[in-house]
C-alpha cells in the first residue's frame, strides 16, 4: 500500500500516518520525492481498514494498493512515463537517446577519438568504463580514477554526458563527482547495498538487468534504488544466459514491452552485450527502436581488433555511423525520433 | 564438401562423382535442384587431392568446402538469399508477409470469420491448426481432416494461401493435400523422420525452432528437409524456453541476424508464443521486421476469451488491423514494403 | 476426476457412468487397467453434485478428485509404487536395476561383447540403439533392424532383456517385435502421435525427459501414454539443457526426488547423457541410486574412442565393472539393494 | 604460467623472477603461500623461452604451463586435494562435514535451540544469516551485527564454529570478527571487489556459485579469493536458474564430479537453495555426499512455517535428525565417514 501525501503536506501529517501504520503494527518506508512525500507501507496482508483510517488523515491526498511485489515502480503506482534528465539529454520522452563509446577507456588518444566520432554520428552521451568486472583476475579491468578524468575531458570537448560503471558503495563518491549517469552492471543487479548507496546519491542510474535475473526481479533491484528516494532509475536489457552458445547472450527485447507495462521507468537496450557480435549489432539496434525502447548503448570503437576488452562486439565508428540514418527511420516509423540525428525524411532504397 | 553439377550433366558424369568419392573411401548424398544436381560428400576429414580429382571430373561446376556442419543450407554454399514460392506469395524477397490467424480452427464461422478480418488488414496468408500438440491429453487437440476442409473453404473465399501443421509422417500427404504451406512445430523440430517425409513432400515447409534448440542445430534439421531434394523451407522464430517466466517463451530475436549471416533461408518470426501475452505482441512484430524477419506468423482470434486454445496469445482482429500501418512503416524504414498494405507515405504522429 | 471401478465391474455399469457423465455435459477417456477399470472424467470445473452422482452408481468404487493436470499418473490417484516387469527383471520395486551397452549397435562383434562384459558385472538388461536420432543428417543413424536383430541375438545368448529406441508410430511393431522395453527418447518426449502408438502397444515404455521438459510436462507426456491403456510407464531423467557448457547437458537430479513425491510410477537416471563425459559417470551413478532413483541407464563401449556414437561419454567394460561394487554399497545404504550384484558386507576403504 | 619458488626462497630471488619476466614484457601476481612463493604469470601466448629462461633461476622450484584461464585453483598446478580448517573441523579429507541451521538470525532461543538440536544430530557448524540479501527492499533483512553477537553467543554454547554470509568489502572486518567462515553468496559470486576483500581476510571462505554462472567463471571467482594470498576456500553449489519451475533451482551436482577434476579446493553442496522444497532435501543429501561432495550445508528450523526467511526449503530439528544416520551410512558407501555421526555398523531395513 502507497500514502500519496499532498504536495504541501508538513512533517507533522507524515508523522501522523506512520504512527498511524503503526498502531496497525506495520512498519512504513519514505520515498520523498522532489514535489510530494510518499509513504510505502509494509506488510501483507494489510486491512482494509486501514487504508480506510489513512485516508481520512489531512495532508493525505490518495491510498494506493499495489498488487506487486514493487510498488514505487510499478504503473500501478504511477500511470504516466518516468522522465530522466541526464544533463541537457531527456530520456523516456519522445525522442530516442544513443549513448555510444568504448566498452573501457584505455587511453586519452582513443577515448577523444570515439567521443568525436559517436557525437558526429549522432550519439547524445559517451558511455566508457573506468572501473571493469571482470569475469578473470588477469584480464584488464580498467584505468581506475584516470579513466574518468579521461572521460571529463572527453565531456569538456564533445559536450558530450557520460555514463560509466561504479562496482562498488565505496566508489559512489568517487564515480559520482565524474559521472553523470552512473551504470550498475549486470553482476550487481543485486547487489543491493550497491543499489541502495547510488539510491542516496544524487545522479540518475542506469541499472542493467542480470544474466539470471527475471524481469520482476530486475523491478525488484529498481525498488532498492528508488526506495532511497532517487526516481532517476534507467533499465538496461543487456541480454540474459540461456543455452544458446551461437550468441553471448540471448538479448530478450521482450523486456520492453512488458516493462512498459508493467513499470513507468524509461528502458534502453544493449545489443553489443546482447548479442557478442558486431555484425549484429546493427539489426537489433533497429529491433529495440522498434519494439519501443527509450535509447541504446552501443560498443563503439576506433580499432575493435585491438580492443582491451570487447572487441568482438564492438562496432567501428563507420558502421555505427552508417546505422543512424536508418535508426532515425525506425523511430520516425514508430512515431518517435532519433535525438542527434536530422529527422528530414529518408529516402532509403532497398538497397540500404 | 559439395559438388555442384553443371545445369545440364548427365546421369553418367554424376555416377562417375559418386564413384571417385567411393574410390577415396567416402559416402555421397544427392541433392537434386531445379536446374541443377548437388552432391554432398560426406566424411571429415576430406582430402585435398579428393576436392582436386572431383574438380578435373567432366560435368563438375564447381567444388565447395564447408566449414560448417550444415552444408546445403549455409551461405557459404549458397551466398543469395532462397525465395520461397506459396502460391502467390513470395517470401525471402523484398515484401515483409504477413500470415494470420487462429491457433486452431474451431468451426467454419470462425475460421471464416478470421480469414476475412486478416485479409482485410493486409495478411497475405492464413494460419489454423486442425492437428495440434498439446501438452495435455485432456485439451481440444484439433478437428482432424475437418479443420482441413474448412482451411480450404477458407482458403476459397478470400484467396490467402493456407498454412497448417503436419504433426506425423504418415499425414504428410494428408495434409499436403490441403495445406500450401506445411508446419512443422517447435516440439518437432528434432523428429528427423517428419522433416525427411517433408523433405520429398512437394510443398514448401516452414521449420519452427524447437525450445531448446540452438541455432546450428536449427540449421541442421532443416538440412534434413533439404537433402530430401525439398529446397522451399522457411525458418521460423518462435521463442526458446528460458528462467523468465513473465512471458510464455523469450523470442530469441537475435536468431533473425544470425540467421541471414549463417545461411540462405528466409527466416519469419511468431511474436505470438515468442511472447504468450497478446498486448506485448504488436510491439514484437514491428521489432521482429526491424530485425530483418522475411516475414511474420501472428494468432488472430475473433474471440480470445473463448478460444479452445492460446487465447491469452491472441489479437483480436482490431488490434490486428491496427498494428499493420505501423508495420507497413518499419518494413519501409528498414527499405522492404509490406506485402498487402499500400505502401503511402505514413504521417505517424507520436500519439500512434 | 477419476472414477475407479470395482475389479468385477461389468461393461453396463461403465457405460452407465460414461453416460451420466454426458448428461452434465463433460467427456470420459477410459483406462482399463489389469484389474479393474479407470475412468477419467475429463473437463473443468466439475461440480460436486457430479462426484456425488457418480458415488451412487453400482460398481463403482471411489471417485477421486485429482488436482493436477496429470490424472492417471499422479500419487494423488495411486499412492502406491507402480512396480514395472520386464521378462524376469522387475523395476519399482526393492532391488535397483542397472541397464548398460552401447549407444548403437555397430556390428556383432561388439553388441555380444558389450552384453557379455556387461552381464559379468552385474547389469539386469542391454541397451543398443538400432534407429538413431542424430542432430545432423550426416551422422551415422544406426543398423535399423539388422541392429534389431543382433540385439535378439545377445539377448538369446546372455539372458539379458532389450531395450531400445523407437523413433515413430510406424516403426513401433517392428522395434515391438525384437525389444523387451521400448524408449522414447528425448527428442521425442512431447511427440504425442507416438506416444499413443505405444501406449497401444503391449510392451513396457522408458520415456526419457526432454531437453527443455518440465517436471508437469513430463508427467503429462506419460499420462498421453497411459491413457490408452500401458500403464507400464518407467521415467528417464537424463539431463536438461541450461547455460552450462562443460557438461553436455545438466542432470537434474532433482527430477528424482520430485516424480516420487508427484507420481507412482518408477524413475530411472542416464548419468552417461546427463553428464556427457565418461570421468564423471560414476560419481553420477552414485548419486542417482543415493538420490531415490529405481535404476539407471549407462553407456558402455568395449573400445569408445572408436564409438560411431557417444564415444566421450561411454565407460570401458573395465571402468563400468569397477563402479557396480561401490553402487551395491550405496544401494545398501539407502536400504535397497542391487540387483545383479551379490550384497555381501562391504569392506570399502578410503582409498577406493 | 605459474612459478613455484622453493620453500626458503628470498626476496631477492622472487624479484629476480618478477624482472625476467618484465623483460620478456609480461606481468606478474604474486600468491604467498603458507610455504612457498607462487609467482602467476600473466599474459598469452607465453613462449617457451621465458619458460626455460625462468627454470635457471635460482630459488625456482618449477615452472608449470597452465591451459586454463584459472590458474592458481587448477588441478593442473596443485594436483592434491586442499583441505581447510575451520577451528577444529578439517574440510576436504576423508570426513564430510554438515552444517546447519536456520536461514536468518530471528532471536536468541530460535538460534540457541536451533543450534542445540543440529549439533546433537551430528551438525559441525553453524549457519545463520545476519545480513540478508533479499529480492525485495520490503522483506526482512537480518539482524545485523546483533545477529552476529547471537551466533557467537550459540557457538560459546555449543562449540560449533559459524558460518555466516559478507555482503560487502566494508562489512568484511566486521563480519570476521565473529564467523570462523566467511560466506559469499550466490548473488556475489562475482562481485569481484568483494572477492578480493575477503581474499586478504584471514578466515577461510565459503564461496557459493551463482545463478547463472559457469563452473569455468565460478573457479575463477575463486582465483580472485586465492591470487590475494587466501588459499582457503571452500566452494558450494547450491543451484542453478533453468527452465524448471517445480524446483527453486536447478540442483546442479554434476558441478561435484567436475569441480572434483578441474580443480583441488574443496566442495560443499546446498540441498535447501537447490530444491527450495524441504521434502525434497534428504535425498538430495544423501545424492550430495554419493556425488562426492565433502559437505552439506543444510538449513534448519525449529519452526519452518513461521520463519522469517526460506521456511518452505528449511527441515524440522526431527527430520534433520531423521536423516543423518543414513547420510552417514551413504558416506560408509563411498569410502568416507560422516563427522559427529558414530559410524557404527549401520541396520537399515527396507523400511528406512
């Protein structure tokens, strides 16, 4: 059950429905938002009754009985489409939003590179790893700190947003003083002391969906987040395990319908990691416009061959380029357009 | 390894292939085209001076290693992309196709009902299940060679080219008599002895992907059907089973790329069991074309709530008529027309 | 709903139900069992004043409301083991029952020396396929019935029952004819025209899981079976497909456990399938019996590195021998024994 | 490639191998051990000359080739079987070794008296969670640090050394304080900042795999815990994520054969988490420790249907106490004895 306090409501009301809940004997969860407070109460199965006491208290404005296990972020809760600003990018309204770049930052040369081209091709924010989970302690796992004054700087000359990966709660600060969009990666899909710690800061989260993690889960893990009181949560479907071994994950674009449906935060898609292969990558950027995603991130590099990580899913920046003119005609196709990209009308020929 | 024959060789000059692979100690496998005779050499590993004494061989075009397992229905075997003929319909061309319809066919009124309603909205075929697999032997499991007959009824009045499943080798003439487009469903992905009946049935054949099958093995059973000498057979996505269980079946929209990289067939996609809930299904079918699918498979009921079977899956035939101008927009986005729906330039505006 | 017969019940009081069961207007599907006959009442919901009718009609002996899909197979509907005969080997009862041999016969020679060694270290029946499934159509597919015939043939000289694959409904009298058990394998589990087939006939059936088979979908596929009339239904659990790679597929021991507690009849395990790799089938055979299993199915090949099937995952008559003391043991341990195998003391040390 | 250096082998000499190996331009990671200095180095391809080159050095015992991408928990490098000690229970040699308890802490008698009951039954330690991950921000999450004091508490009491679960790199110092084995769970099978905090503990670890990870990526988790100098680390298969809803998990004990062959560390099982259905817990103990598993860690409560956490997959303090003769007499089977359980000569009947 959800309280709806009014927009003016004063502590004193707040305090009044939580000791009313809990006279009850259920406990309440605050979810200050920017214009009202909500008020989560915990506990199943909660009476009528006392929904009927709350909504008699003043300073309360709706009683709201979730049926799903998440509440906050469910459309039950909140009909309408969570908005997301990312510095001057929008995402989750009408326009679709790329977010481009590196799988990790590897040096000033490269980064500067990818963040020139993506941004001509029409790329909105500059993704890039400084910090990288990887699954073998031998492997390269990021420049650290300097990778993410690497990335600045990259923001200072594209204007470019950046996104980029915080693996843990001791690295919110840290992350969060570069970063403007911070990414929870898919093996921290639940780590929930993580979600909770990028719930209390002040940057909005893009929150990756697990290899084994289902899609009520993966709203259950946004919950964490948005139970802090940060509303800024950005799902990513990454691709999930199964048994196919052809692909190194089966990009489920289910996922996009069935969140709208079933939540109000903004969904974006990963077809680089959703798929492991660049020469995919193309066609189910196309697929997730279509089936009604907000935005992709997309593995972009100068030299994939030689990629530090990734490089067999990463696309050149030629080919990225070549696909925006044809994502930009998806999306006018679903009524939508392409943010960095023209929206004169296309022309393409069988041919494209 | 393949051997392509010259259009017009002779019986003799194809002995005398098989009889040099016998010399090396090795089997042959005759797959004969419309205009020319194939032979599959079959044996690993073949020799160098095999592939050079068949190539010096009278009658020999050409003489193609492949790497991969399935060989007939790679693309290394065959780089163009197969055109599958239905009656007047083509698929595998530029046209997106669109076939509809109920899961079973449940009395002439519906069947009818439904033939006329998909037409109508642009659906250039006519789906209906009159012999069904269900998981339990206590559901409606089809009317038999009566569902047959109303297909063809149907088929009759509105002209759509009908297609139905074929669940048995011994029905395979049976229903070939009936169907222009014979089924073979995902829980028969693997059963080698259907898909070889099908193989020398005369008839186009579309190849669901059974729930656990990987891609290579898709592949492979279709080389069952093919080396049969039947070259007319359609790939069809349908969902593979994952832990998600929100949706029916996770539609593996990846396979539509991997598809067209691996091999010449034409590939459609069923948003319908790939989701197992109706409102995710129009946004599946535009990202399914987005993908690149040749075409789609769609459940169109008059009546969801009292189907005999997938209901829950169903369009009804509103919400059918109302995605396909989407759809007609994508396909042309992505530079194809949509078969049956006039091809004017949409004004989509975001509210669509 | 099922209704049980009294043992003497005569063909009017079954018709008398059959056709009060019509005036509420549901179906029924006979089971004539050994001794008395069993009639399902097919439909959904069924009201109490239908139980209560049926309760009065003379000859029949309890009407029993089964909660699950499954009807005739469930514990619900008979709480007692169903306990299955082969020739002289019973399966379901006390003694755990080893079946062992190739995954096909390949020639004389070593069908007899399989059957002998595996005879000599206690195995109760010999498998050999003669019709293969084969994932490519380039694979060897097996001896067909000359494979038949030698299997006849090591039966004659070592006493030891057949059993083998039958891979459709028209092949059912021929494999009949020579098998003392009839398998359905996995690609088949869901093949439901076949599973009636030999539901008709008169020979018990091992029905292996499918890949991507739940338990609920198993069990209903043995009730397909059942339903007409075999009730000498033996489960095979031999591994489902997962993400897992270094496994062939991942046994689901769990299976065991779960079929015992939702059904009556007896579960038997493939450690060979279920692991794919030949180190780890011991261990495996081990647990299997530890786990509840009523026997187990194990791939033995006197030379597997020359295999034309199945080679990575067959024990050497040597390794098979080795294991069948350790298995008395466990067998002994869980309060069963193992049949072919004398159950003297165990002296084991930690060294074997 | 892994350098053993000899026992009293010097600074100076482990510097000379770190600068060879520079020069050939490769990196290197240290592992002290309790003896001896192992030097990982790092980098493909390795050619043979740095090997040889290496070999002359002083001090250097051996140089070993490692084919897998884990190196330092391979078979390969140690080919014994490593054995931890946790207080005065020895884990990985001939005994196996249960624990038990409830899921979470709730309060002081439900500890006290769950711990009284298991060790009376044969329990060697302790389990009980204090800080809870949990899928949804609304269920309870553990007593925290007093959950701690708790389980110290019970042990005082019982002897029995705990196990409890680390949820993150800054609880670590305070969990160690009190648990004598540090879980990881599932869920941070590769939170690898996590896995490097609890490698620099000096407590022995208990690493579950997770849900969707390959027993390749779960050995090099534990690579992670071992390069940071911890060798103690005890591994856990508890389940893996698949298609089967039946189950919680999927019970995966082909991991117990494998991790058996690929690695020397050893291996514990969890029946609770793997069936999440308490009936279904003795047989897979009992199928565990046939497998070759070197524990159990089971969750009991001593009143399942009001536990805070996991109720249906805990067992009753009696059926806990029910099995432990036969896991026992199972443990007899396979050469091994079951620790805190007399191994008296076991009578079971068939009745057992």
């Amino acid at each position: 059950m959800i309280v709806v306090m009014q927009p003016g409501a004063t502590q004193e009301q707040i305090q009044a429905v939580i000791d009313r809940v809990a006279e009850f004997g259920f406990q309440t969860k605050l979810a200050p938002g920017a214009e009202r407070m909500v008020i989560g109460v915990v506990g199943s199965p909660l009476p009528d009754t006392l929904k009927e006491a709350l909504e008699r208290l003043p300073g309360v404005e709706e009683v709201i009985r979730v049926s799903k296990r998440y509440k906050l972020v469910s459309r039950e809760f909140y009909p309408l489409d969570t908005v997301i600003q990312v510095r001057d990018v929008t995402i989750g309204g009408n326009e679709v939003v790329v977010i481009a770049g590196p799988c990790s930052v590897e040096n000033e040369r490269q980064i500067l590179e990818t963040a020139r081209a993506v941004k001509a091709a029409g790329a909105s924010m500059l993704r890039g790893g400084a910090f990288k989970p990887r699954t073998s302690p031998y492997e390269f796992r990021g420049l650290g700190e300097q990778g993410l004054k690497l990335l600045a700087k990259a923001r200072e000359e594209t204007g470019l947003p950046i996104v980029t990966e915080v693996l843990s709660a001791q690295h919110v600060d840290l992350v969060a003083e570069y970063a403007d969009l911070l990414q929870i990666g898919a093996r921290n899909c639940q780590n929930y002391l993580l979600l909770e710690a990028v719930g209390r800061a002040k940057k909005p989260v893009l929150l990756k969906r697990g290899m084994a993690v289902q899609i009520e889960e993966w709203l259950l893990a946004a919950e964490y987040i948005v139970a802090q009181g940060n509303e800024q949560v950005l799902l990513c479907e990454r691709g999930i395990r199964t048994f196919e071994t052809f692909t190194r994950n089966t990009l489920d674009l289910n996922a996009v319908p069935a969140v709208k449906h079933l939540s109000h935060l903004p969904i974006i898609v990963d077809p680089s990691h959703g798929t492991g292969r660049w020469f995919m990558v193309p066609a189910m950027m196309l697929a997730a416009v279509a089936a009604g995603a907000d935005g992709l991130i997309v593995e972009v590099h100068p030299n994939p061959d030689h990629a530090l990580s990734d490089g067999a899913q990463s696309l050149t920046p030629e080919n990225f380029a070549a696909v925006m003119p044809k994502l930009a005609a998806v999306a006018r196709a679903v009524g939508r357009s392409l943010r960095g990209v023209a929206t004169a009308e296309p022309s393409l020929s069988p041919a494209d």
